[in-house]
C-alpha cells in the first residue's frame, strides 16, 4: 500500500551486512572469494526480487558462508609480512625524521652523519688520509725563537724525544701541522660533519639536525652560518679534535661542581659576559698552541712526559696548551668582569708570545689545575682559590691599569 512498482523495502540491518551475515546467498552469485569482505552492501547491490526481510522468513533461503582460504605457507607469510613492514613505513612518517634512515630489513636507524664519533677515530681517520695524500701542503714545522744571523746558525737545536728516537717524536710534531692544513669540508667528507656536530650535541645537549649551514651553529661561537669560514680561514679541522679531545679527556673535572669544559662554554653565552664566540676563541688559541709548538716553547713539556700519559705525546701537549689557555682567559673574565673578552685574548697572546718562560707557567698553571681538582670538594672550589695556589709559578706582568687601551690585536 502507497508503494510505487519496484519499490523495494529493506531492513536497515541489510544495508550494512557484511559478507559472514545471512544476505550472502543474495549476492553469492556476483562475488568472488574474500573479495567483498568487510564492505557495505548499498540498495544497487540488491535485486527486488532477491530481498528479504529477515523478520519475514528471509532465514529460508539462507545459505553457508564459504569456507575461508587456507592460511598462507611459512614463505608467504614472510612475504606478507616484509609488505606490511614497508607499507608501515610508508604509512608513518611521524617515526622517521632528517637524522634518521630505512636500514636493513626495514629497520629505521640514525644516518651515519648523525652518530657521534670520537676525537681518536677521527684522528686515524684524517691520519690514514694525510699519509695516502702524495701532495700534502709545505710545512714549516720549526722556526728558532727570536735569533737571526750567525747565532741562529750555532745556536744548539732543541730536540722531541717524547716518542723515543727524534725522528719518529719529529714526524709525530709534523703531523699535527698536516692536520691543520686539512679544511674542513662536510659535504665531502662524512667524519668532518661528524666531529662537529658531535662536539654540538656534547657542548649544548641537543642535535644540530640534518644541515650542515645554518643559523644554529652560532650558538657554539661560529661568527656565521657557515663553520667552513672560522675553521678554514685558519687551523682547519685539528681545531675540532682539540676541541672534542679536551672534552673528552677531561670530562672528569669540575669548577664549581660543573664539568670544565661546559662552563667554559656557558660562560661564552652569559648575558654580562658579552656573548664571546667559543669556537672562534678555540681557533685562536689553536693557532697559539701551535706557534708555541713550532718555536719549541711547548717541547720540554712534551718531552717530560708531563701529560698524565704513561709517555709524552706531542698531540696531546699541543691540546694541553689549549686547554691551558681557556683556563686562563675564563679566569680573567671571571675575576674582571667588567673588561672587555678581546682584552683578555690579547693579554694571553701577549704571555703566549714571551716565550718559553711564559709557556712554562702556564702550562704549570694548567697542570695544578689539573692534577688537584679532583682532591678537592667541588662546590668548595672557586677561582680564588685557584689564583692563591698558582700564584707562585706565575711569572705574568700585572694586568694593564684599569682605563688603559690594550691592541686587540688579530
């Protein structure tokens, strides 16, 4: 009654049966195995004359479901499941970002630039490359220290025994200067990307990401977006093994409760501090260390063995030195605030620039440090403390009167 010809009235229950319900024997003819399983059943998938209503009788003409298909063999399943893996990973992209990769079988692991790497694995590595390279840059390794003519001439050479017989301790100082002259270029060479952002994420405790220019290299001290123009104007990548070695060698100590190296980097960040670049002040005393080192200023602390290593290495001399000098300049910003960082450098270059005698007492100074820290309770240690113990292998001229300019200098 009041229905037009081909009307068909459906329980709502049909629309949406699926294909283990009773409506199975009205569409048994038009499907295929497994092929509409899970799908909605619309009012065009049904004839009129095949619709029941389930209230009416409709049980009557039901008929089994098919069985379903047998489970897949062993070879299948691996099959299936490398294919669910793959479209996972296709599927959700929130678990891969620009530091990670698809590895083997599926696996999602950090790229290689984006694991760190230490300053000995990057030392035999630039090493391997300097001794296979048969068109390393000059060196001048040694230049006799403030003597010309005739006395330059008969003036006895000071000798590095550090390693044993002088040609092997010498070959070990040449080194150092080969790997000066090494650039620092990231895009070509994976170990350099990696040793820098390694001593990124060690100074900040975050992950620089993927590029090698950016704005983020600013916070450790580059004076631009690009490290390449700091690193390659001077000193190359052994500032960065310097670096990194002297954080991992002395990760131990503490000033103030809080480990060296770190303060040093916290203090280039302080608001009152002028915001002094940490990794441009480490070229710069780079440069110094190795000045000292081709004058033979550094060569008797390096042949004593005074490194606290079982013998003298001249690497590590030359990374004492540097350590030596950051010591000093955070010393000075603490104790005179109010002058200005480039001050302080030039007065450390002025005392790196004396000569032995002032490199002696320095490094004196960095060895006190050094070897007592750890004897001493940490939070009871401050830099006034420090000046009173080292106060007598000093031999630096007093500061210049407050008001006087000092160069700047390079």
């Amino acid at each position: 009654g009041g229905k037009e010809e081909g009307d068909v009235q459906l329980n709502p229950k049909a629309r949406t049966r699926n294909f283990s319900e009773a409506s199975v024997a009205s569409i048994g003819g038009d499907m295929r195995r497994g092929s509409l399983v899970g799908s909605v059943i619309s009012e065009d998938d049904c004839g009129d004359e095949d619709v029941e209503d389930e209230d009416e009788g409709g049980a009557g003409n039901f008929q089994p479901p098919l069985p379903p298909p047998p489970p897949p063999s062993s070879s299948q399943s691996t099959e299936q499941q490398l294919r669910d893996q793959w479209e996972n990973l296709e599927t959700a992209p929130s678990q891969i970002d620009d530091t990670m990769e698809v590895g083997v079988g599926g696996t999602v692991v950090k790229k290689i630039e984006h694991t760190n790497i230490t300053s000995s694995e990057f030392f035999q590595i630039t090493s391997a490359e300097i001794s296979a390279d048969p068109n390393k840059p000059a060196i001048v390794p040694y230049e006799s220290p403030g003597s010309s003519g005739l006395i330059s001439v008969f003036k006895k050479r000071p000798s590095l025994t550090s390693s044993g017989p002088v040609a092997v301790a010498e070959a070990a100082r040449d080194l150092v200067f080969h790997v000066a002259n090494v650039k620092y270029e990231p895009s070509e060479c994976t170990h350099h990307s990696r040793i820098l952002k390694t001593i990124y994420r060690r100074l900040t405790g975050t992950d620089p990401g993927s590029g090698h220019v950016g704005k983020f290299w600013e916070l450790i001290g580059f004076q631009g977006v690009d490290p390449r123009t700091d690193l390659n104007r001077s000193m190359g990548v052994l500032t960065l093994h310097l670096v990194l070695s002297m954080i991992e060698r002395h990760s131990e100590l503490r000033v103030n409760g809080k480990p060296f190296v770190q303060s040093v980097y916290r203090c280039s960040m302080e608001p009152g501090m002028a915001g002094w670049p940490f990794m441009c002040v480490a070229v710069g005393f780079t440069l110094e260390a190795l000045k000292a080192l081709r004058n033979s200023s550094l060569y008797s602390y390096i042949n004593k063995g005074q490194l606290g290593e079982a013998v003298g290495d001249v690497m590590t001399g030359v990374g004492d030195m540097l350590s030596a000098q950051f010591l000093e300049f955070f010393e000075l910003i603490k104790l005179k605030p109010g002058v200005h960082h480039a001050e302080h450098l030039a007065e450390i270059r002025r005392r790196m620039a004396g000569g032995k005698k002032e490199v002696k007492a320095l490094m004196a100074k960095w060895r006190s440090f050094r070897d007592n820290v750890d004897h001493d309770a940490p939070e009871k240690r401050d830099f006034t403390d420090l000046e009173q113990e080292t106060a007598t292998v000093s031999t630096s001229k007093p500061a210049a009167p407050k008001g006087r300019a000092k160069g700047y200098g390079v």
